[in-house]
C-alpha cells in the first residue's frame, strides 16, 4: 500500500518545482518557436495569396488584352483588305481604260490602214482590169 507522509509532499513539491522549471527551460520556448512558426507561416500563406491574386489579375488583363489586340488586328485586317480591294478596282479601271484607249487608237488606224489599202487596190484593181481587158480583147480599152 501506499503510505501518505511527508516524503509523498516532497515528492509533490519536486514534481511542481520540475514542471515550473521544464515550463521556462521547455515548453515556453518551444511554445514560442510554434507560434512564431505559425505565424511566418500565415505571412507567407497570406504573401502567397496576394501574389496567386495579382497573377490571375495580371492573367486576366493580359487575356483582356490579348482578345483586344487581336480584334484590332481582325478589323486592321479587314481595313486592309477592303483598302486593297480598292486599289485592285482602282488599278483595274485605269487599266481598262487604258486599254479600251489603246483598242480604239488600233481600231482607228486598222480603219485607216483598210482605207489605205482599199484606195489602192481600187487603183491597182483597175489597172490590173484594164490589162486583163487588154490581154482578154488584145487592144486597148
């Protein structure tokens, strides 16, 4: 059995002396070294927060950007397009009528190269008639 007396008081006041003793070489150190820690972990937990915010915020601007530098690159595109459409128009009618200029101008002297020739075929036309008349009656016509 357990005896109750003076030791079991001195064992007591050992035990509360070595638990004060563990509490200021022990556990308030650890204590603070896990709140500390707690702590450097919250600031980093709450740094890393802020930059994973400003990343989807820098994401998004970036997407928001993006779609609106490629819409001004469609529509810059299509400005483009329509601008060489018409100069492809404008290009094309000069040269129409150029050309429509330069087909009456052969026209004209194709007309006036027939005229010419058709003068002096007619004159080579009688010439030739009259000696052949000449030939065919063997005298002069």
């Amino acid at each position: 059995m357990v005896d109750i007396n003076y030791s079991l008081l001195i064992q007591m006041a050992n035990f509360l002396i070595f638990l004060i003793l563990m509490n200021f070489v022990l556990y308030r150190p650890i204590r603070r070294i896990v709140a500390e820690r707690k702590r450097v972990v919250l600031e980093r937990q709450e740094g890393i927060e802020k930059i994973g915010e400003l990343t989807r915020a820098g994401l998004s601007d970036y997407d928001s950007k993006l779609k609106e530098a490629r819409l001004t690159g469609a529509r810059r595109i299509q400005e483009l397009k329509a601008a060489g459409y018409e100069q492809e128009k404008e290009l094309l009618r000069q040269i129409s009528e150029q050309t429509a200029g330069k087909v009456q101008n052969l026209r004209e002297k194709i007309q006036k190269d027939v005229a010419v020739a058709r003068k002096e075929l007619k004159q080579q036309v009688k010439t030739f008639s009259g000696e052949l008349a000449q030939k065919i009656l063997g005298r002069k016509v």
